[in-house]
C-alpha cells in the first residue's frame, strides 16, 4: 500500500475511535478505558512511523519542510497530551477536556496532512517511491513505540534509536498489563 493511503488509513482508525468516544455518556468507564487504551496506542503508532519514514522523504523532496516542521510539533503537543491523558483516571473531572482537546487538535492536524502535505508529496514523488514507502511504514509499525514518548527525539537519527529502546519497553509494559487483567 502506497504511504499516503496508509496514512489515511490510520486517519480513518483514529476518526472512528474519536467518533465512538464522543458518543460514551460520562459514566462508561470500561468502555472509554478501552478506547483510551485504543487511542494511545493507535496514534503512539502512527507518529512513529511519520517521524521515521515519512517525514523525512518529506523533507527531502518537498522544497519548503514549513509543513513538516509544523507537523512535527503538532506530534508533540500530542504526545504530552496522550501522556496526560494515560496517566488520568477516566473517572477525573478533567479527563473528558484532555480528550476533547486531543481530538480536536488531532483533526486539525489530519486536515493538514490530508489537504497540504499528502497532494503536495504526491506531485513530488511517483507510485513506486510511495509504494516503497508505504511498506517501510508498515514494517515500521511492528517496532514502533505503543505509547507517547514527548521528551524522546521526533528527528532522525535520534529516534531511531530511541524508538526501538521504547518500543521494547512498551511491548513489555503491554504484555505485563495484559497479563494482569486475566
């Protein structure tokens, strides 16, 4: 699958867990953990991957990285708030607000991908570069951290390599918490 379809993909993931959220009343609290649990993961994913691949051929072919560099901090912002947002009880007053503003600034950013940087890329770069891509992301998503890291480096070469010394540390973390809810 070529890179921007993977992407809008995940994007459409993403949108349906915001959408069955927003429709919880205040005291499902099994239900929206479960979702919360989906969220984090899902997007953790998903910055990842843009950070690692896709970013960077950005950078590379477009000739203004505005976008990019924009995008890259609207992933931290993200990423501090999902980090917020796992440590709050779903029961907290303020839980609801965290994860409105999450999603609120996580369409803003899908509407910018998908109305500046993905046609932008496509006039830059041909089907098999993003073919290639594409598979590069999804190899990259068997890896990749499953919980926001804000203070680890979004830029290469850095987080490549914090990346994986997360990643293992989350799979493990994953594998403990699933095992303590049988």
């Amino acid at each position: 699958m070529d890179a921007i379809k993977l992407l809008e993909q995940d994007h459409r993931t993403v949108e349906k867990y915001f959408k069955d959220f927003e429709k919880l009343t205040p005291q499902a609290h099994k239900t929206m953990a479960d979702l919360r649990e989906k969220i984090v993961r899902e997007l953790s994913i998903h910055a990842a991957i843009e950070e690692q691949v896709f970013y960077p051929a950005c950078r590379e072919a477009l000739p203004d990285d505005s976008l990019v560099l924009e995008a890259l901090e609207e992933h931290h912002a993200a990423k501090v708030m999902l980090a917020e947002i796992e440590r709050t009880p779903v029961d907290h007053e303020r839980f609801r607000a965290k994860m409105t503003v999450l999603i609120e600034n996580v369409r803003h950013h899908v509407e910018e991908e998908e109305q500046d940087l993905f046609p932008a890329l496509r006039k830059e770069l041909d089907a098999d570069v993003l073919r290639e891509m594409g598979e590069a992301m999804e190899k990259a998503k068997e890896t990749a951290p499953t919980r926001p890291h804000p203070h680890a480096p979004d830029e290469s070469p850095l987080n490549l390599i914090t990346d994986t010394v997360a990643a293992t540390l989350d799979r493990v973390r994953d594998a403990v918490q699933g095992l303590a809810r049988r």
